[in-house]
C-alpha cells in the first residue's frame, strides 16, 4: 500500500511537472503538433518514469567489529493482555475513496460511450474517404470521432457547413480522438488530481487549434470560418469523448488563428522539461547501495578459494570418469594424472588402484591402494594458501577399522627452495580436517621415590671432657677411634661395610658403629606402598579421560560416515533428477511426432475434402 501511495504521489508531480512547463513555455507557441505530442509524452512518462530506478554503489571502508562483552541482565516479565482499543483505520478508507470514484468516473465513461453508440448509426451514414458522414437530428453541436462526424444541417447553412465538416475532417484523419481517449483514462484513474482534469482541458485545446490551423488552409473566406465558431459555440451538448467544434474559449482560438507562426529558435523551449526530468530521476530515482571494501588479503582469499579443487575417487568410479577427471586437471590446472594397476572385483568395485600425479611446478605425488576388499574413498586436494602458494596432496577416509591395506605411499609436494620453511605432509592436512583429535595421553604416574640409601652413621661427635672435679681425683682413661666407613646396601641388605667407629672409656667400649643395624627394607616398602596407593587414586581419572576420548573419536566418525551417507544420497536423487529430465524429453518428442502425425493426416484429409468438392462443383457445371 505505501507503494503504491508513493508511485502515485510521485506520477502527480510528473503531471504537474509537464503541465507547467507547456502552461509557461509552450502554451503562446503555434506549434500546435509538438504540443501534442509533448503533451502526450508527458502523460505516458509520467507513468512509466517511476518505474524505472537506477542503483548507485557507495564503496566504505569495513568497521572493524568489537565484541560486547556487557550482558545485562533480562527480566522476563508478561506483559499485562489489555483489549486494543478502537482504531480507524485510514490506509482503508483512502483506498475505498479511490475505489469509489474511479467506479463513478467508469460508469460515466460507459454511459457517455451508449449514448454516442446510439447517435452513431451506419446505415444513415454516408462513405466518402473512409469517412462515414452522419446528419441527425439528434445532435445540436457537430463533433468527430475517429472516422465518424456528425452534424445537423438543419441548424447550419451550406457555407458553414462546409467550414465544420473540412474542421472535423482534420480531427477524423489525424485520429485526434484517440488523445482525448487517453486523457479520459488518465482522468478517470487519477480523478483526485486537479492537474489532470486541467491537463486533459490544454489537450483538447491544441486539437482544437490543430484542426483550426488546418481548415484555414482549405477554407475560402477565414473571417466567415471565424463567424461559424462563434455561432456553433452557443450550443452546449457535447460528450466528453468525442472532439467538438465548439471545444475551448472562443476568443483564444480566433486569437490564435490570427497569430503570426512562431520562430523555429523557439523550439529550444521543448529542452527545458530535461533538467527537470533529471533532477526527478537523481532525487526520488536513484537507489543509493553502500557495500563495504574488501581487503586485499580477504580478495585474495576469494581468489584461491575458487582456484581449489578437489578430484573424489571411490570404488563405484568408472573409467569414464576416471578419465574425465585427469584430463580436467591436465586442462584447467596443468596436473598430470596418471592411473595404472586397476583391479575390480565381480562388482564392478575398485580393490587395487596407483594414483600418482606431476604438475608443472615441479609438485608430484603416488599412491597404492591393494585389497581384497573395494577400497575407500582417495581425493586428490589442489589448495592454494593465503599466500599464493600451491599445495597438492593425497586424502583417503581409511580408519584404523578399514580393512585396506596401503602398499606405498609418497607424498612430495613443493614450490622452491624458499618454501622448505611452509613445508608440510600434504597427504595428511586434509585428514586432519575430518580425522577426529587424538585423545590426550594420560599423565604417567609419578615414579615411586628411590628408597634414600642408609647415610653413612656419622661419626659421633666426640664427647666432652670432663670437667675436672673441685677435688683430684683418679684419672681414667678414654680412648676414640675414629675411621672412614663406606656402607653397601644391595636389595635393602647391608652386604658390605668398611671401617668402623668406636669409643672405649677406661677400657670399656661405650659406642661401637658396627652395632648399627639400618631397616633398608622397611623404607623401600613404604616408599612402594606409596606410590601404589597414589596410582590408585589417579587410576579412574586416567580410565575416564581415555573412555571419553574413544566416545569422542566414535562419534566423530559416526558423524562423518553419515556426512558420506548423505553426500552419496544427494547424487542418487541428483541422477533421479537427470533420468526423469531425459524421460520427460523423450515424451515430449513423442507428442511432437504425434501432433505431427495428425497434422499431416487433417491435411491430408483437408486436400481430399477439397479435391471431393472440386469434383463436385464440376459436376453440377456439367450438369447445368
């Protein structure tokens, strides 16, 4: 509904636009046909012009993005249901307004149309040039329409008569009725703009000066055709669809008849109407588009993605397409693929292939596949990177269940010499994609602490002298020995030991290191029990994550075998397609053979209808 409301709006500017600049440049001007077709130019663009929109591209630069990291908090609230209160609805009103009168304006139209078909009557008519001449009473007022003119002799004499006819003549051969048509149209559909109806008045004006203009020329006495216009014009019937005599005021077109022509330079006036049809086309015509610039990498990304390619080589693949497909890299990339020691089982089904592949920049690669059973899929991947490089390599969906069995396979794939930096397993970068994460290996546990060997018994510090007594007394003797000792410990046993310490006091062994006995065994077993029990503890961690890791490896070949599922289901249906495509052509050439066929046959039988009646006809001569 808005737009039509704004294609409306903008066809009665357009109106408005043609009707000023004839009114103001072109309405003083005798040049009574460029008028006319200006006049009906106007109409018909101002149709057709809004229409017609132009776009305009703006190129702005790409607004980097910055992520929102603000998220308020959402109240989820109903809101409280209420009646909707009583509206008018405009937009409906206008439209049946609009309805309402261009119904009336039709029934008019039809009206006036009966009532002109019941003046009009052939058989009073009388044929000169193509011309049917109608005298009835039923007219006051002489008028043409198309090649109808019809008038009352009885309310003119001969030599206005005369003048009226040779006047409508011009309306008759020049079809002046068809542009009164066109403006009752435009009337009738936009009957709510005031310009029309004013527009309409001006295009039956320049007919009427038209005509004028010419029956001059024919005419003997100018004054007594200016005397007829003013006499017929006291009559008032007219239909609006027809050309009438008395059209316009009387005194502009005796005005006019008696102008000098206008000068030729005056025709630059016709131009002025172009800057205003431009200015309406760059305002209200043009689509303003703005699209944002690519970058020169994301260009260049574009343009290596659509320089990829993929050749997808299974066990249901034929020769055909074997072939096809070598020679589509042989021709739009300079890939040279070669196939040998094809195998195929009863099936038809590849178990046994060699791919091996060379292009011109030096990159190559093979590979063999040999089983008993059909092999899996190989793609032969042509990617170019970021950087422009070319890279080609291998893809086979064989998993660890497949029961293929892969006899050699060689992958080199490189530019020069300055890509040994980027170089990468080519065979292996596209697995990577659909192959599943390997799950994280599970941390080891910690290795049980190495039982402390026995330190060495320090010797013991030597003790103190005794302070002497307040009193002499006898003295005793004390002696320490003190040795370097070295302990060898095997499978937590002392089996070894070198030097000792000893003290003796008086004679009597105090301290003897020898007596020492370490428990190596003891702390081994602790150390172990440790460990043990710390194993334990991270053992169902570690069978948790390896669990999970399998789960996820599963379920990402599920996903991916049912991605092949559907890919291979969507070339059966695609095939469907193409065999019911070639069927439904092979019916319609049957129809066409057919419709042949019986055309052929009501010729034929036309010709024998033709050649009985001929004979016929010849007979009954004869027979006369």
């Amino acid at each position: 509904m808005e737009a039509f409301g704004i294609y409306i709006l903008k066809v009665t500017v357009l109106i408005a636009v043609f009707y000023l600049a004839y009114f103001i440049f072109l309405r003083k001007e005798t040049f009574f046909n460029s008028n006319r077709w200006f006049l009906l130019l106007g109409l018909f663009t101002s149709v057709l012009l809004p229409l017609i929109s132009f776009t305009k591209i703006i190129w702005v630069e790409r607004t980097p993005t910055v992520p929102d990291t603000y998220h308020p908090y959402i109240q989820n609230t109903i809101p409280a249901v209420s009646e909707p209160d009583f509206q008018i609805n405009y937009h409906l009103i206008v439209i049946l307004l609009y309805a309402v009168g261009i119904l009336l304006l039709c029934i008019r139209f039809i009206a006036e149309y009966i009532s002109l078909q019941q003046i009009i009557e052939k058989p009073k008519a009388v044929t000169k040039n193509n011309l049917y001449y109608i005298d009835t009473e039923k007219v006051q007022s002489p008028f043409s329409f198309f090649n109808y003119i019809v008038y009352n002799s009885k309310l003119l004499q001969q030599h206005e008569l005369t003048d009226i006819i040779e006047h409508e003549k011009i309306h008759s051969i020049q079809k002046h009725s068809a542009d009164m048509l066109i403006a009752q149209l435009f009337c009738i559909f936009f009957w709510f703009n005031p310009i029309i109806w004013v527009y309409k008045k001006a295009i039956a004006q320049n007919l009427e000066f038209i005509a004028d203009a010419e029956a001059t020329k024919v005419v003997n006495d100018k004054k007594a055709y200016q005397k007829t216009l003013v006499k017929v014009t006291m009559h008032t019937q007219c239909i609006a669809i027809t050309n009438h005599f008395y059209q316009s005021l009387i005194k502009k077109r005796i005005v006019m008849l008696n102008k000098d022509q206008s000068r030729k330079r005056n025709l630059w006036k016709y131009l002025i109407i172009l800057p205003l049809l431009a200015l309406f086309i760059m305002q209200f015509q043009v689509k303003i588009l703005a699209q944002e610039k690519q970058s020169r990498m994301a260009q260049s990304e574009k343009a290596a993605a659509a320089d990829n390619v993929t050749v997808v080589i299974n066990k249901n693949t034929t020769d055909e397409e074997l072939k096809r497909n070598a020679e589509l890299l042989q021709n739009e990339y300079g890939i040279n693929l070669k196939y040998s020691k094809i195998k195929r089982n009863k099936n038809g089904e590849i178990t046994r292939i060699k791919v091996q592949f060379k292009d011109n920049n030096g990159n190559n690669g093979i590979t063999q596949i040999d089983n008993d059973e059909p092999i899996s899929t190989i793609r032969i991947v042509r990617k170019t990177d970021k950087n422009g490089k070319v890279k080609i390599g291998f893809n086979t969906d064989a998993t660890p269940d497949t029961p293929n069995r892969r006899i050699s396979v060689k992958t080199i794939a490189q530019n020069s010499d300055d890509d040994n930096d980027d170089a990468e397993d080519n065979s292996s970068w596209f697995d990577n994609l659909l192959s599943p994460p390997s799950p994280p290996s599970p941390p080891s546990p910690p290795s049980p602490a190495s039982p402390l060997s026995p330190a060495s018994p320090l010797s013991p510090a030597s003790p103190l002298s005794p302070s002497a007594p307040a009193s002499p007394a006898p003295m005793r003797s004390s002696t320490t020995t003190t040795s370097s000792s070295s302990v060898v410990i095997k499978d937590g046993k002392v089996v070894s030991k070198k030097g000792s310490t000893r003290i003796i006091i008086d004679g009597e062994e105090v301290f003897n290191s020898d007596d020492i006995d370490i428990d190596t065994a003891e702390i081994t077993r602790k150390a172990l029990e440790d460990a043990r029990v710390s194993m334990e503890k991270i053992r169902p961690e570690i069978e948790n994550a390896k669990a999970e890791a399998f789960k996820a490896r599963e379920e990402a070949m599920l996903k991916r075998d049912e991605m092949f599922k559907k890919r291979d289901e969507q070339f059966k249906v695609r095939d469907e397609m193409f065999k019911k495509r070639d069927e439904m052509f092979k019916h319609r050439d049957e129809l066409r053979k057919d419709a042949m066929k019986a055309k052929e046959k009501a010729l034929k039988l036309r010709e024998k209808e033709i050649e009985k009646r001929v004979e016929k006809a010849q007979k009954e001569e004869k027979n006369n």
